[in-house]
C-alpha cells in the first residue's frame, strides 16, 4: 500500500467532504481515504492506482488539487 495526502481548493462544507470522499473511493485500488475540508489522506494499492487517477477523481467532483505529498 502507498499513501498519498492530496492539498485541495474549492472544499468548504460537509457535503464537498462526502463528495470528495465517495469519488476516491469509487477509484479502484484505494483502500481508505480521510476527507477533511482541504485535504485528503489516501492509502492505495500502486498497482491498480496512480496519483494521478486519484487527482483526476477529485477534478470530476469539481475541486482543484494544488499539490501532494
């Protein structure tokens, strides 16, 4: 498993959270993901999930990432 903390903009309420959350969920290969308004901690298989793929989960939803780590 690798982890991954993406910085996002555009989060302010519960709701971005769930919908933050439910999206990198959907992303095969992850395992767990800690949603806060700003941020999210994913734990993922790098065999089945990139980065990039969990970046591009969270653009669908409509919020920006502006780094990882």
């Amino acid at each position: 498993m690798s982890e991954v903390t993406l910085q996002i903009t555009g989060m302010h309420c519960g709701h971005c959270v769930g919908a933050v959350s439910r999206a990198l969920k959907a992303v095969p290969g992850v395992d767990a993901a800690d949603v806060k308004v700003g941020s999210a901690t994913v734990q993922f298989d790098p065999g089945k999930a990139t980065a990039d793929q969990l970046a591009a989960a969270v653009r669908d939803e409509g919020y920006e990432v502006v780094g990882a780590a």
